[in-house]
C-alpha cells in the first residue's frame, strides 16, 4: 500500500479547518440577518437603480463607455443593471 506524501495530510487538515471556519462564518452571518433592519425595501433601491441607469445612459448615449466595477459595494448595483446589456 502506497502512504500519501506528509503534505497531502497537512492540506486534509488545512481543508477541515477552513470548512470549519467557512461553518462560523455563515452562522454568524445568519444571526446577524435574522437581528438586523431592512433600511430600505429591494423594490425601492430597484427604482434607484433604474433611474440611475436611464440618467447615466442619458448622459453617454452618443459614447461607448467602459464599465469598471468597484467591488465594495458596486458588484451589486452592476449586478442588477447588466440585464439591461
């Protein structure tokens, strides 16, 4: 029977720990989710969104702009607008 190399066990172990960690993680975000306050409703920031997207589309339709996103808060706003595209 051939032993896998020291290594193999030291990622095995690696692997567990970080499931573990990956476990808290989402425990603690499902605690703060089911304890927190909705400040403003899906449907209303949906309208922001949109309006957004008409004002800056307004703004460049005689361009071809770039979309970088900014991922601290921008991958969900790009998220819902890149339906549109």
């Amino acid at each position: 029977m051939i032993k896998p190399p020291a290594d193999d066990c030291a990622n095995n172990s690696n692997q567990t720990a970080q499931a573990l960690s990956i476990r808290a993680q989402a425990a603690e975000l499902e605690f703060l989710l089911s304890t927190c306050d909705c400040l403003v409703s899906a449907q209303t920031m949906q309208g922001v969104y949109d309006r957004l997207a008409i004002q800056i589309t307004q703004a460049l339709r005689h361009r071809l702009p770039i979309v970088l996103v900014v991922m601290n808060g921008g991958l969900m706003a790009i998220g819902c607008r890149l339906s549109w595209w």
